[in-house]
C-alpha cells in the first residue's frame, strides 16, 4: 500500500478547525456580555459571586479549549510541512539515483 497526503482534505480540516476557534471564541464573548446584563438584573451577593465564578471557571475553561483548537492546527500544520520536507527528500534521493543510472547507461 502507498501512503499518500491528501493536502486538500488536510486544508479543508485546518479551514474547519479554525471555524470552531473562531465560533469557541465567539460563544465566549457572548457569555462575557451577559455578565453585566445578570448583574444589572441579579441584585445581590449571589449575582456578584455568579459573575465570579463565571470569569473564575467558565472562561478560562473555554481558554483552554481555545487553545486545544489551536494545537490541532498548529499540529496539523506542523505535519504539513514535516510531509513537504520528506517530499522533497525523497524526490532528491530519486533524481540522484536516476543520474547513477544514466550515468551507467
């Protein structure tokens, strides 16, 4: 069997995973932005200590995810290039052994 990179399925999964990056760090404005719409509503130590515990837990928990999200891509790119690399290794090590052979010829 012949391995083969698929770069434009690989491109379509980078694309992909930067639109959950983007959509993560969306949700997570928009959980920011209720804060004070809870506050302004929520009168009291209990809206106080929900509005701290939303920016003590719940965000840096989707800063984490963010962050996962961009390892994939980083990653992904990061094996893109290590594929191109091989490639043009290979391609070298072909042409070289071509020349030996016309050489011999």
């Amino acid at each position: 069997m012949v391995l083969q990179f698929l770069r434009e399925q690989v491109e379509n999964v980078i694309s992909g995973v930067g639109q959950q990056k983007e959509i993560t760090t969306n949700v997570m404005e928009t959980i920011k932005g209720y804060i004070p719409m809870v506050q302004a509503a929520w009168i009291g130590g209990d809206a106080d200590e929900f509005a701290a515990d939303v920016m003590r837990k719940v965000i840096p928990a989707i800063l984490e995810l963010i962050a996962a999200i961009a390892g994939i891509n980083l990653n992904l790119s990061k094996a893109t290039s290590i594929v191109d690399q091989a490639d043009a290794k290979v391609k070298s090590l072909a042409s070289g052994i071509s020349d030996v052979f016309n050489s011999i010829c």
